[in-house]
C-alpha cells in the first residue's frame, strides 16, 4: 500500500514537474549566453532570447532559417565535419561566425554537445558572442598588415593606395578614403566606394562665402566645413559620446545630427552629405605627424552597429602610423636630397674635403681632397684616417706640428685655421670644426685648399704696396679694416712711429682704442673712398682711407693747415673786393607792371630817396624776361596780374634762365590777391610780396633786402 499513489498524488507530483520545467525555461532565457538546439539537418528547435537577440530575429524568423543559411560561407562548408566529430565525441568546441538579420557578422565561441530532444537526436549549442574579440583581433593583424606595407620602400602614393586597399578589405566597410593636406585644403588622396557624384561634393572642405570669396578662421588659415572639418581643426569636445581622447569622430547611427539645432552646431556649414547618401556608421579618424594633424581617415557604411571603441582605437593606432611612415619618407626624401646635394658639393668643390667620425674611420672625402694630398686609391680604400695621416708627413715641412695639431683638434671641440707648408713650396689653407649629431660629437670635418698662387700674390703685393705707400709725400699705412692691424707702411709712416704688425691707433697716435673718427670699416663694407678733414693741436689735416680689398684699406694723413691758413686769407680778401666794388656799382630794378602810375611811382621813390638805384621798367611780360636777361638786375618786381603773361609764369620763365635764375623777385599784389593765389606765386619761385598802392617804407626796405640777398649769392659763387 506505501507504493500505491493516488491521482491526487500523481497530479502534484506533475504539476510540480512543470513547475521546474518552467524555471527552467525561464532560466535559459535569462542566460548571458546563446543557447540553440538543431537537429542533424541544420533545422532549429530552439532558440532562447539571447540568441534572438544577437541575431535580430524574432523567434519564428530563427526557427525558420536552416543553420546551412545562417553560417558564413567559409563555416558552412565545415558542417557536416563538425556534425560528425560531435557524434563520434559526443561534445565538441569551435568558433563560427553567423549572419545577422541586418546582414553583419556575428562570432560566436561554440561549446556542442550530442544529446536528445523528445526523443530526437539534436546537438545542443551554448555560444559566447566574441564578435568584439574578432574585431579587435582582426583590427590588430590589419594594422601590423599596415605597418609593414608603410615600412617598405617605394613611392608614398604606391603605399596609400596599398593602405587603402587593406582597410576596405579587412574593415568591410563600404567606403574607405584617405585625405591629406594641399594648399590649404583636404582632397582625397585615395579613396574607394565613394560615388563620382559624392566625390564631386565632398572632395574640397575649403568653406566659401556667398560672394565666393575663399573664408579664413581667427588664425588666417582657409575655414573647413562640415565634421570632416571640424576633426582636422581638433576642435571636437571630448566630452561628447561622438568623439576619443585622440580626437576622433564616430557614430553608428548619424540620423540624429540632422536635428542638431545650428545655433549649438559646432560645425562650419554642416553639409550632411554623408547622411543623405544614406551612411549610417561613420568614423573620422585624424592622421598626425608630430602632434600636427594632416589629414585623415575616412569611413562610412549604410548598416548600423558597424564600429566600436576599441576599433576606432585601433584605426587611431593605424592613423598615427601613417603619420609617422609619410614624417619618415619626407624625412628619407629630405635626407636622399640633402646627400644628392652634398656629393655634387664634394664633386664640385676645388676645396679638399675629408670627414672623420670619432672611431678614425673616414666617412666621407671629395676627389680634390685625393689630387691635393696626392693619395693613392689603395690607401684611401683602406678608411683609416691614420694610414692617410701616415703617408702625408714625408711631404711637410714640420711634420711633427702638423701631426700634434691633428692628434688635439681630434680631442677637442675647438674651430680651428691655419696654414700647412709644403717641401715643394705649396701652401695649403686649413679648415676644421667637430660635426654634431643630436647635440653630440660624432667627428670632424677637414678642409684644405691650395693657397700657393694666393700666398705668392700677397707677397708680390705687399711689395708694390710699399713702393706705392712710399710714393706718397705723407705718413700712409696699409691696415686691416677690422683689426687696425699695419700690414705695410711707408717710410714716413716708419719715421713717425708707426711698426708692421701693430695697431695703427696704438703706434701712432698712441692712444688705447681706435680713433673716434676713423672710417676704415664704413670703407671696406662700402667700398668706396673716405675722407674728414680734420684740425688736431692746431694742425689741420685731410685724411683718407682708400679699401683695395675687403678688409684692407690703404690710410694716409696730409697736413694741410698752410693750405688751409692760405684759402682763408684768399676768401676774406675776395669778399672785401666783392663788398667794395658792390658799393661802387650802380644797381638796377626791373619793373615789370601794367600800371603806369605804379611804375612812375616807384621811379620817383627810388629817385628821391634811393639814388645808388636805377629803374628800368616794362609794361609787357615777355619784353620784361628779355630785359632781365639784357640788363641782369639786382632785383625784379613783377605785378602778379600782368596781362599777356601772368606774374607766376613770368617767375617760372626768369627761374629758368641759369644767367638770371637767382635774382631776387618781389610780386606786386593789391588787397584782392588771396592767399591760395600768393602761396602759388612762392611755389613759381617768387621771394616776396610789395603791397598796391606802394608804401615807400616798405618798398625801399625791400629792395635794400633784396640787395643783400643777391650779393650774399655773388659771395657764394666766387669764394
């Protein structure tokens, strides 16, 4: 009777048994991982929500679809492998990767296992998503893929193309480009999947105004529209969900930006062109060089859900690398010139060249440095500088000197010059100084050039240099400009005080510091001839500095104070006979007027109180200009509204005579003469004004003026 249940037992017993069946129904719905089970064939039984939910499917959409259909290809193709491993072992793992409802990929890590379902034999699956994972790892390999094309060699155009191809191959995304600064703007410099009429858009970034002049923002530089333009200009807030600390744009759903109000749209010209062609996921990465922005990664996709964090951080690893390889090429660029630039140099140069690194070893020589020193090929094929040295001593004068110096200079950091003598008679000029690499020493730079035919010019020069000093009647020195050092002198030059070798303010003059006048440097740099003249304890000297090269000025003093005494005197007696013959000579005034009681007026004043004067008048302006020339007076007063010539152009006819051109005119003008009219009689030359009606006082005053005026000119010319 124990073993005997009752159907009240039995039906609780059942009840409580779907109870925990419910659970657990409930408790894999709930699970964080997919869980499916399919028979043999590929056909779903079940589905729990979290697949349904990695997929986009809803629950009689996924029981529909045959797991041959939902497989990527490449996986599809190892079904019915996998199937029977899973019945010979009863369980199974692998990784697969599934298409969404969106059609993206989804990868899912696959624990399997062979079991029963109402009787059926089914394999039950328990998938991880590991979509993210993939991608990462996918990101990672594309970007060492990367990397490796941008360390190649080749043209950096080959290389981009390359990189873009990579990126639209591994990313899948459905359109990829590459932008790069020119002149101010962003173009595209590879790009695929964008379409011709996209292109004709989107290519330029540069921002124009109505009137279509070229904008330019608070720096100078040309305004960038649109969210391209505003992650070049890294002016995105990195507080906002769109952007990354290195500056980068990304979204994957750009819908909502069409309702961005443009009172708080931090873009010039928002243009939207992405989203109207119908992209949807869209990343702006910026391509930096040295923490500059120059250019930037472009991709854009129709389907949502196409990007994450991680792979934006990926693609700003991939952008940083292309910075640094194009900072790296135009570097190698840079470099191939400056080396193309420095062999034809070496090639071009009579000078002798020979760099040194700090381990003796020779890196770099030109062929003149072979012909001067004479070596032969074997010993500079060697790259020892010390079997170069070696072979050259038997040619010098002072070998061991040479030697020692060389030994020093190795040692220090000094810039060195000096001058090398030969057993046959050469000279050779040298020049050495340290090469530095990142703030270190890394070796030595030589120079030597051929100064023989220099130095016997010198000499021969210096020769005639002193036959010329001598020639002259006076103290002459040859100095250096620079220095005031004496290279030669005359034998005046020696008799006064003056030594070869010593400052010429130092031997002569004996003063501590160069003439406060001396002119020796403006000479040389001007190339031109200097003198002052100029009186010391009571002697009055001429003194001259005549530059014969750049930095040698030949300098001689005369003393001239007799001469000078002897001018005086000759000046003063001048002007005495001048003065003199001035009183006894008869002075003339023109008068050129229309108005014959003006001219009688003045004749009678003139008459009266004036009699050293004569009056020579005219009523007619061209006559009065002959008169002048005729009869060259001391002073010519004009009315300024003659009639067939106005006074200004009689003015500007006398002042153009050289004969009559400096005598004084005074201009007649009445009341109704205003000041433009007088200021442009002063222009045509004119040196006063007599006012109508005449007012003796004022008439004999000026004339008396006048008079002075003219002889104080006379005085001038003749002294």
């Amino acid at each position: 009777m124990d073993n005997i249940k009752t159907l009240r037992e039995l039906t609780n017993e059942l009840i409580a048994k779907q109870d925990d069946n419910k659970l657990l129904a409930e408790l894999i719905d709930l699970s964080p991982a997919a869980i499916t089970v399919h028979d043999y064939e590929g056909k779903f039984i079940y589905a729990n929500e979290k697949t349904l939910e990695l997929h986009g499917y809803t629950k009689e959409e996924f029981l529909a679809i045959n797991l041959y259909d939902l497989d990527l290809p490449q996986d599809a193709a190892l079904i019915e492998q996998r199937m029977q491993n899973i019945k010979d072992n009863k369980e199974g793992a692998f990784q697969t990767g599934h298409y969404k409802k969106d059609g993206s990929v989804l990868y899912l890590d696959l624990r399997v296992k062979a079991t029963t379902w109402s009787g059926q034999n089914v394999i039950l699956s328990i998938g991880t998503d590991i979509t993210h994972h993939k991608l990462i790892e996918r990101y990672k390999d594309m970007s060492k893929e990367i990397l490796q094309v941008l360390n190649e060699p080749g043209e950096f155009n080959g290389a981009m193309q390359n990189v873009l191809n990579i990126l639209k191959k591994q990313t899948e995304i459905d359109a990829v480009g590459i932008r790069f600064q020119e002149n101010g703007d962003y173009p595209y410099f590879v790009q695929e999947g964008f379409s011709d009429e996209f292109l004709s858009g989107e290519n330029s970034l540069l921002n124009y105004s109505l009137d279509g002049n070229l904008c330019l923002n608070e720096d100078g530089k040309p305004s960038l529209e649109c969210t391209c333009g505003l992650v070049i200009a890294n002016k995105l807030d990195p507080n906002m969900p769109y952007s990354t600390k290195g500056g980068s744009f990304w979204t994957n759903d750009a819908l909502p930006f069409l309702d961005i109000p443009k009172e708080i749209d931090p873009r010039i010209n928002p243009r939207n062109t992405c989203i109207h062609s119908g992209y949807s996921s869209i990343a702006l990465i910026p391509i930096k060089s040295n923490n500059k922005i120059i250019g930037l990664i472009q991709l854009n996709d129709k389907n949502r859900e196409r990007f994450s964090l991680a792979a934006i951080e990926a693609l700003e690893e991939i952008a940083q690398n292309i910075g640094t390889a194009l900072l790296r090429k135009q570097m190698n660029k840079e470099m191939h010139t400056v080396n193309s630039m420095l062999g034809s140099v070496l090639e071009s140069t009579t000078d002798g060249i020979l760099v040194v690194g700090n381990d003796k070893k020779i890196l770099s020589y030109s062929k003149s440095f072979i012909k001067l020193w004479k070596i032969p090929d074997d010993l500079i094929d060697t790259k020892k500088d010390e079997v170069l040295l070696h072979y050259v001593l038997d040619q010098l004068v002072d070998p061991d000197e040479f030697l020692n110096r060389v030994n020093a200079l190795y040692e220090s950091e000094e810039l060195a010059s000096d001058e090398i003598n030969f057993k046959d008679g050469r000279v050779f000029d040298r020049f050495s100084q340290p090469y530095f690499i990142e703030g270190k020493i890394k070796g030595r730079v030589w120079s030597f050039r051929d100064i023989t035919k220099r130095m016997t010019a010198i000499k021969e020069r210096n020769r005639l240099t002193k036959m010329l000093l001598d020639s002259l009647p006076c103290v002459a020195i040859l100095v250096d400009s620079n220095t005031r050092m004496i290279w030669a002198m005359n034998n005046a030059a020696e008799k006064a005080g003056c030594m070869v070798g010593e400052t010429c303010y130092g031997s002569w003059p004996k003063l501590e510091s160069p003439c406060s006048f001396c002119l020796a440097p403006e000479a040389c740099e001007l190339c031109e001839n200097k003198h002052v003249i100029r009186e010391e304890d009571n002697k009055i000297w001429d003194i001259h500095w005549l530059p014969v090269t750049k930095n040698l000025v030949v300098h001689y003093a005369m003393d001239i104070t007799d001469i000078i005494r002897a001018e005086e005197v000759l000046k003063k007696t001048k002007s005495n006979i001048l003065l003199a013959l001035d009183s006894m000579v008869e002075k003339k005034v023109l008068v050129i007027d229309k108005d014959t009681n003006c001219i009688e007026e003045i004749k009678s004043i003139v008459e009266q109180y004036m009699p050293e004067f004569v009056v020579v008048a005219t009523m007619s302006g061209k006559d009065g200009v002959a008169i002048a020339r005729k009869e060259t007076p001391d002073t010519i007063l004009i009315n300024i509204k003659m009639v067939d010539m106005n006074g200004e152009e009689i003015c500007k006819a006398i002042r153009s005579d050289d004969l009559i051109r400096h005598t004084p005119i005074i201009f007649l003008v009445d009341n109704n003469v205003g000041e433009l009219r007088r200021l442009k009689a002063l222009k045509a030359g004119g040196d006063a004004f007599l006012s109508i009606p005449i007012k003796k006082e004022e008439l004999i005053s000026q004339l008396r003026s006048m008079t002075k005026v003219k002889l104080v000119n006379k005085l001038k010319e003749n002294i």
